[in-house]
C-alpha cells in the first residue's frame, strides 16, 4: 500500500471513529441522513475520507447505503434490538465457557479494577467504554477471534441506544450486582453459573434498551 494509500485509510478510520461516537451520543435520530458534503464541513475533511468512513460504518452495520438515496442511519425494531441480544448471549455464552478456564488471579484482580471503576462513572460515553472493556476482558482468553470481532459487531448495532436512551444511573444497582455476580462464578470456576449469570444480564440490558425505545 502506497504512503498516500495508507494515509487515506487512516484519515477514513478516523473520522468513523468520530461519526460512530456521534452517531452513538445521540446527535442525529435514527433514519437521519447523512449527507457527504455536510459531514466534510463538519469534521473539516474532504468528502473522500467521509465516503469511506460511511462504508465502515455501513460494514458495522450502524449507517444503511441505498443508490440515488445516500447514507441513513438505520433504525432498529425492537424485534431486531431482541434478536441481536439473542445472538449476543448464544455467542458471549460460548466465549466466556471458553475463557474461564484460561483466566487466572491476574486477569480477574485487572477485571475487579474495571468493575470498580465502572461503578463510580457518570459520564455516560465513559460509562459505555468502561463495560465494553469489562466484557471483552472476560472473554479475551478464549482464544476465538472470529466469535469475539462477530460479538464487537452485534454490540456495536445496539450500543447507540445504551448511549443515547440510558445513563449511567439506569440498574445501575442492577448491574453492578450482575457484573459481581458474574466475577465471582468465573473466579469459583463455576462455568454453568457464569453462563446464567450472564445471560440473564443480557436479558435485562436488552429489556431496558427496548423499554427506552418504546418511549421515544
């Protein structure tokens, strides 16, 4: 790849980073289009980093892209919003059977670390990174990259609405109890105790983001 190759790429990833957290605090509704030339204005780019940058998002599958129409952001169902929770406990289930018993005290004491600092987060962006960094770390010792960039994705589609609908105070008792629960059937090694555990937090993050968006 050629240096001024590469430096598109990177120019495109980029402003996908910005477009996603913008897309994820809420800044634009659901069905929006996003119009290239007003997003080059916006971030201060020509409109060709804009178009790739909307492609990885179309890949992410947060934006939609129709000839003669543009890009949109997708709206979800709650069905849809259903669905890709079911997906993620079939697929973070099966990672975390597969992590724990490759976890040792030094992998959980790191955990514990992002638990608490979870806990005490009242900035909504930072509340959302902080539990996306304690689920992957769960299951990063599960040596199944594949399962793990499928269960980034599904995350992804539905973490907008986490964002934009719930804050950090939302179960916030909830999760942390379910997130303790959770540490300490992987560290007892209770493999079909985790599982629950975790299903049953997805299961309820699901009804309070389905519940937000009934609302709007």
């Amino acid at each position: 790849m050629s240096n001024i190759a590469a430096s598109a790429s990177t120019s495109a990833a980029i402003i996908a980073a910005r477009l996603r957290a913008d897309i994820n605090e809420g800044r634009w509704p659901d069905g929006t289009a996003l119009r290239q030339d007003e997003l080059a204005m916006l971030y201060g780019v020509s409109r060709i980093p804009v178009r790739e940058a909307l492609n990885l998002l179309r890949d992410d599958g947060l934006v939609v892209i129709e000839p003669n129409r543009g890009a949109y952001i997708i709206k979800l169902s709650v069905a849809e919003v259903e669905e890709i929770f079911d997906l993620r406990i079939l697929l973070e289930a099966d990672a975390l059977r597969r992590a724990i018993p490759a976890h040792s005290r030094k992998t959980l004491v790191l955990i514990e670390a992002m638990q608490a600092q979870l806990e005490l987060e009242d900035v909504k962006a930072a509340w959302m990174q902080s539990d996306r960094a304690f689920h992957e770390a769960l299951y990063a010792p599960s040596d199944r990259p594949q399962t793990l960039v499928l269960i980034n994705k599904l995350r992804s589609r539905v973490e907008r609405y986490g964002l934009s609908k719930l804050r950090p105070g939302s179960r916030r008792e909830g999760w942390a109890r379910e997130h303790r629960q959770l540490l300490a059937a992987v560290a007892a090694g209770d493999v079909e105790g985790a599982v629950r555990v975790l299903s049953e937090h997805l299961q309820e993050t699901c009804r309070a983001v389905c519940a937000a968006l009934t609302q709007t």
